[in-house]
C-alpha cells in the first residue's frame, strides 16, 4: 500500500513538473534592449504601435525610461487612442525582465479596470513568440500553465516548486537560479494590481528566501471617474490617497518611480493636478488650428446635414468638399501625431473634425485636446494679489481693537498641521493674527519611517501643538480641529484632554451642500441651536462635534475677503503689504468656485481644488467656529462671553 501511495505521488509530481527551461539561443539581441526601451517595444510588440511615432511617443518613451531607471514621477496627458497605457504596460514589461525594478504595481479607477491591464500583460507572455524567444526564463513556466491558472499552485521544475503566481489581479515570475551573464536576472518579480478604491497599504510579497518585496514603480493608469473628475471633494480624496497611502507604499531604501497615464477631463481635475506637480507631457489632436474657421464650419454643417441620413453619402460629401477645400482649410494647421487617420478621412486635421461632429466639444476638448472648456467662472473673482492686499497693519499676533473673540484651527495632514488664529469683532468682521505649519521642521507622519501607527502620531502632534498654541496665544477662547480624515485620533485625543486645557475643543465635520441636513429640532443629538449650515451635535460617547456645509462656508469666507479691510464681515491678515503672506494667499485661492445654482430649494455650490487648499480650510473652520460662538455673517452683534475663571490643570496626555 504504501509504494502504491509513492508511486502516485510520483506520478502526480512528474505531470506537475515542467522541466528547466533552456537559456535563449539569442543572448546578443536581448542584451541590445537592455538599456532600449523604444528598441523593445518596436522589435518584440510592433503591432501594439502600428503607426509610425509621433515626436510627443518618442519623448514619453524617453522620459518612461529614465523614471524606470533612475526614478522620478511623470504624468502623461496624450489624446485619447493614442497608446499610451499599453507603452506603459510594455515598459513594465521590459523593466522586470531586464531586472530594473522587481515590484512593479498597477493602479487604476477601478479594480475592475486593474485587471483588465493584468489580463492583457499576461496575454504578451502566451501569445508573443519573440517575448518567450528571448526571456524563456518566465515565458516557459507560464506556457506550461496553457491559460489555466489553477497549475501555478504546485508547479515544479526539475522536482523544485517555481513558486508561480498566476492570478487575475497578481503576478508573480517564477523562481529560478539568476544568470547575469545571459540576463536571466527576473526571479520572483512581482507585478500587481488594485482599484483606486481599494486596499492599497502595506503591499509587499515574501519570496520563498523570506525577502520581503515592495512596490519600486506605479502604473496610475486614468486613476479618476468622469464622475470624481467633476467633484471637487472626491478629487482632493483620491489626490490624498495618491500622495498618501500610494505614493508612501515604497520600502524604506527605494526611491519610488510613478507615471501616471492620465486624461483631463474638467478644469481643476485630478490630472491637472499631477500635471503641474510631477515632471509631465500634454498634447492634444491638434497642436494649431487652421486659419480658414470658414470653411470647417461649413464641413460641421454638412456633417449635421447628413448625420442622421446614409453614411456612406455622408462621407462621400464631406470628403468630396474636403478635396475640393484642402489647401485651405490645411493652411496654418499643426497636428501632433498627423499618420494617426482614421478612414473615412483623408487626414488627421480632417480626424479631428469628424471626432468633434460625432461626440461634441465638449468631449472632444477633453478626451483628445486635454483642453476641457471652461465653465462658467466669472461668479467673482478671488486672486493672490487680491489676499495680499487685505493686510490691516497689526503687528503678528496681536488683536485688532475691539475684537472680543479669539479663535484657532487646525487642519490634519501627514505632512504638517495647518493652523490659523483669527479674532472676531461682534460684527463678524476678522483679522488673521497668525498662521502657520507644524511642527516647523520635519513631518507628522511618515507612512515609510515612522515607527508610530499613523494615529499615535497624529494624537502626539496634537498633543504638542496646543502645547505650544495655549502659551503663544492665552486669551485663546475655542480650537477647532478638523475631524474629517482622521477621526479616530482627533476624538481620541479630545477626549483625554478637552478638560485639562485653557480652550475649548471641538472637532469640525465639513460635508458637501448636496450632504449636509439641517438638524431636526430636539433631535436627540443636537446641542442647542442650529446655525447658519452648521451645529453641535454629540456622539453616543458624549463627544460634542461640528458638522458644517463645507460649500457654503468656503463661498462665505471667500465672499469675506472682497470686503475693505476692518468693515463689517470683512477678512484681513495681519502686517501690511510688504509682509510675506503668498504661500498663505496661495492656499486661500486654491479653492475656484466654478458654480452655483438652486436645487430643491436649497444652494448649492461647486468647488474645483487647484494646488494645496490647507489655508482655506482653517480660514472656513474659523468662521463657523464664530458662527458656532454665536456671532453672525450679517453683522449682528453679540455680546462676548465671559472668561472662564483660571484654574490649575494637570499635565496633557500628551503620548496616546
């Protein structure tokens, strides 16, 4: 019985074990594209680019290979159809068979639209002959698996297990002795993929040496929804997310290289942001328009003429009185990839027009210009020259006369506390007395080195700044601290030591105009009375709270700003004009009101981020922190409350 169990055992492990694969027969070729990306794709994948380059693929290739090779982030805006996910998902490709970079991780919008990247990547290593030509080390493991990915769990070679991972949303290469002379140096090099949304921290692989692996490069491959390129608030979530949890996923020695494929798709978006932060390329379709606006508005009406009757006429006719038309309507004209025609048309200016005919302005600016139209921004207009001309003259950190309240803010971020101290006259008008960043030097958290959790060095953070905030200003009446993305550790933090400082606590919630409800009065958790889109309210813990409609409050504060210095409602920082106040004013305006309209009988406000908007955060939460305080936006006056009578404390809780 029992060599009748070994000899199934055995039988079982031969029809698992796929033998060691033979070195390529052509070690000269695969040695030229070691240091070649372009030479790669256009040798091994000339059909992935059928036509030939544009100079803008040749620069993006470039560009792609010095991030693979020396790091750097890169964010790529080419129009629509021009292939720019696939290069990158070849030059991933090329950098893990070559060894460059062993983790390469894929995020998209989804993770659905992950794997569809994943699919296709391992579609090249069972279908491309001269892949599995020159890289045999990978290609013939994966080909014995013939497409089913169950026979990756105990494949053997030569009785060892390769120790292949095969899955839809993660690839492992298979392990194998390393040979740099023939540049079999792939072993166990990792490929995978998530969705925006989903788990994105603490990724890393064990290999069977016990080396842990982690991400060395980013695919963020059209990271943004038409849906969250159009809200404000989920633009700046996922720009979090990238500069957070993504771009912080790197070991601790590695220097993370990121490209980001991307499309802009509304004014202020997600990509516009990447586009001006990280090294970047942008094109559109067409890089000049021609002259003759004449003649192509008569091409666009014959094309509305005949949309809706027979196609094949249709084309005959347009392109009938483009013949007829072209040196005239080509004069002046600049395309940026002109062998990309797509038949019926003759050119790729004539590309271009049917493109806009067929899907509108609107989505042509957008999906192949990068140029999406404007909105209508035109409400008012809030610049930086305009937040430097709002100084009142008062020194840093002393109150203007007959301002009774005084008021700070913090908002939480990885990389600072953003703070701001304001004092309130009755009439709601404000003066900025300080503002800052803390700590001075150095970070709150760092995902990468930090031997704290996240909330242990958030609570800490806290715990020193108002440490330092309660001496620098004592006549410091309430602290509002944002308790939107790090909640538990801001509640935490306020409840272990609300009682033992000279201010009162409160943690601000700012939601959407579209999200916030008004409290229903002697709702069970609301305290006292409700204000202007704003309230207290307590958790099942006791913990009192600030909800507020975001929206309206930064429309309000902004509003504040236009008003002379020192008038009724009006907002003013402190020194005068020679004081150095931009990267404040930077932050104050990153916020663009792009609309506002009615709906169901409520306002309702649309906000584009643009750049870091820390400073117009603090600015809104310490507006309704007077709201909250009882002063009032229109100007009615209220009587300050008095002072609490001084006491002894113990010392904060300052370590969670």
């Amino acid at each position: 019985m029992k060599s009748k169990q070994q000899l199934m055992r055995r039988l079982r492990e031969t029809a698992r074990d796929v033998g060691r694969h033979r070195p390529t027969r052509n070690p000269e070729l695969k040695r030229k594209y070691r240091l070649d990306l372009l030479g790669f794709i256009v040798e091994l994948f000339p059909r992935s680019v059928p036509l030939r380059m544009s100079a803008d693929h040749l620069e993006f290739i470039r560009q792609l290979q010095e991030a693979i090779l020396h790091g750097g982030q890169i964010a790529i805006a080419l129009p629509r159809g021009s292939g720019k996910t696939t290069i990158i998902k070849i030059a991933m490709l090329w950098a893990t068979l070559y060894g460059h970079r062993r983790y390469m991780l894929v995020i998209a919008a989804t993770d659905k639209d992950a794997k569809k990247i994943i699919a296709s990547m391992k579609r090249y290593f069972e279908s491309n002959d001269r892949l599995a030509e020159l890289f045999p080390e990978v290609c013939h493991y994966v080909r014995a698996l013939e497409g089913q990915t169950q026979r990756a769990v105990g494949q053997l070679a030569d009785g060892k297990l390769t120790n292949i991972v095969w899955r839809s949303d993660l690839l492992v290469y298979p392990a194998f002795a390393e040979n740099p002379e023939l540049l079999e140096v792939s072993s166990q090099s990792v490929l995978e993929a998530r969705g925006m949304t989903g788990s994105i921290r603490g990724m890393q692989y064990t290999d069977p040496s016990g080396e842990i692996r982690r991400p060395e490069f980013i695919l963020l491959d059209d990271p943004q929804t038409r849906e969250s390129a159009k809200s404000p608030e989920q633009t700046k979530s996922r720009i979090e997310l990238i500069d957070g949890d993504i771009m912080g996923c790197a070991g601790p020695t590695v220097e993370l290289a990121a490209v980001m494929a991307c499309t802009v798709i509304a004014d202020g978006d997600l990509s516009e942001h990447y586009l001006s932060a990280w090294r970047s390329i942008r094109s559109g379709f067409i890089r000049e328009w021609p002259e003759n606006t004449d003649l192509w508005e008569q091409y666009r009406a014959l094309y509305e003429e005949f949309r809706r009757g027979d196609k094949k006429l249709r084309d005959k006719v347009l392109n009938d009185f483009y013949t007829e038309n072209r040196a005239a309507m080509d004069a002046g004209a600049v395309e940026s990839w002109p062998e990309r025609v797509i038949a019926p048309a003759l050119s790729s200016l004539q590309t271009a027009y049917n493109l806009r005919c067929r899907d509108g302005d609107a989505a042509f600016f957008s999906e192949y210009q990068n140029e999406p139209l404007r909105q209508n921004t035109s409400l008012y207009t809030l610049t930086q020259d305009l937040i430097l001309s709002r100084t009142n003259g008062v020194p840093h950190r002393m109150r203007p006369p007959d301002t009774p309240f005084l008021f700070a803010a913090v908002d939480v971020n990885y990389y600072a506390l953003s703070y701001g101290v304001a004092a309130f006259r009755n009439d709601f008008a404000a003066s900025v007395t300080d503002y800052g960043w803390f700590p001075d030097s150095g970070v709150v958290y760092d995902p990468k080195s930090s031997d704290l959790s996240e909330e242990a060095a958030i609570y800490n953070a806290l715990g020193n700044f108002c440490t330092q905030i309660k001496l620098v200003h004592p006549g410091l009446q309430v602290l509002g601290i944002d308790g939107n993305r790090f909640t538990s550790a801001v509640y935490k933090f306020i409840k272990n030591n609300a009682h033992l400082l000279p201010m009162k606590l409160i943690p601000l919630r700012g939601v959407a105009a579209k999200q916030y409800r008004e409290p229903t009065l002697g709702a069970r958790d609301l305290v006292g009375q409700p204000r202007t889109r704003c309230c207290m309210k307590v958790t099942r813990d006791l913990l009192q709270y600030a909800p507020f409609d975001s929206h309206y409050w930064h429309y309000a504060c902004q509003k504040m700003w236009l008003l002379a210095p020192g008038s009724p409602g009006s907002l003013s920082v402190f020194g005068d004009r020679s004081t150095d106040h931009r990267r404040f004013a930077e932050q104050v305006v990153a916020d663009k009101l792009v609309d506002c309209y009615e709906r169901y009988g409520e306002r309702i406000y649309e906000w584009k981020t643009i750049g870091q908007n820390e400073m117009s955060d603090v600015v809104t939460m310490l507006a309704v922190l007077a709201n909250l305080a009882g002063l009032d936006p229109d100007g009615i006056a209220r009587q300050p409350a008095a002072r609490p009578r001084k006491r002894r404390r113990r010392a904060m809780v300052t370590q969670i």
